[in-house]
C-alpha cells in the first residue's frame, strides 16, 4: 500500500467559509472525502492541515524520512516562507515527489500573490482549479510514483 501526504498551509482550515467566491463553498472535510474516492485501490490519502509554520515543515521531514509523496498547498507561506521552501527542498533532493497546488489561480490575483518561493524546488505546480488542482497531482502521483512496500 502506498502513501500520499496532502499538506495544507494556513487558513485553509476555513474552506468553505472563507472566501467562497475565490475558494469555492466545499470545505476540508469534503477535499478529504473527495480524495480518498478519487485515489486508486491500495493509496492511502492522509489530509492534513496547519496553521503552524514548524509543523508543516515538520510533516515535510517526515515525508522524506519515510519517502512520502507529497501535495503541498503552502497558502500564504507560499509567498515568504523559505524555511518551508527549505523543508521542500528537502524532499525533492531526496527524489521524492512533491506536487505544489493552488485552489485559485495566484497569478490571476493580487501582485504579492504572483510569486512562490516553494515552486522552484517543487517537482511541479498545479493551480486555479479548485480541488481537481488536488486531483489532478493526486493522479500525477499515482501514475508516476512506484508505490511503496
């Protein structure tokens, strides 16, 4: 059976509350179901969400020590964060994919928003399709990862 680790970055604990007109009306909740069915027998989806800087870095560890892939959705950390930048680094160097995913499209929004310090070190980045962004590196993953023992 293999594992992906789906990490998300602050505020989005508000899904559904928070900026439906940008974020869409479903919340964690419903990504988590709707991940779980679209993963094919035999991945386990672990969903998880924070709005704590260490502890997202601290899930990323974990991803490389026990070789994890990872969809990451940093939110506003996406912008700044570059200990979590680091942290990324961390997994992609050690050849494990880590897919960066937006709900919305950040080029499309504010100018502070235009940049991501974790895409440079993510094996790619997938946004502004709500949770088919999710979908479609959960599909990416299951189709180019060798599953693990």
């Amino acid at each position: 059976m293999s594992t992906v680790l789906v990490l998300n970055g602050p505020n989005l604990g508000r899904l559904g509350s928070r900026e439906p007109d940008v974020y869409g009306s479903a919340d964690l909740d419903q990504l988590r179901a709707t991940l779980r069915q679209a993963a094919p027998e035999g991945m386990t989806v672990d969903v998880r969400q924070t709005d704590d800087e260490a502890e997202l870095i601290h899930w990323l560890y974990e991803a490389v020590d026990e070789r994890i892939p990872v969809i990451l959705n940093p939110a506003a950390f996406t912008h700044y964060s570059y200990a979590l930048r680091d942290a990324a680094a961390l997994v992609t160097k050690a050849g494990i994919t880590l897919v960066e995913v937006h709900l919305s499209n950040p080029h499309a929004r504010e100018t502070f928003r235009h940049t991501s310090v974790v895409s440079a070190v993510a094996t790619g980045v997938i946004a502004g399709f709500g949770f088919d962004s999710y979908r479609l590196a959960l599909d990416f993953i299951a189709r180019s990862v060798p599953p693990t023992a």
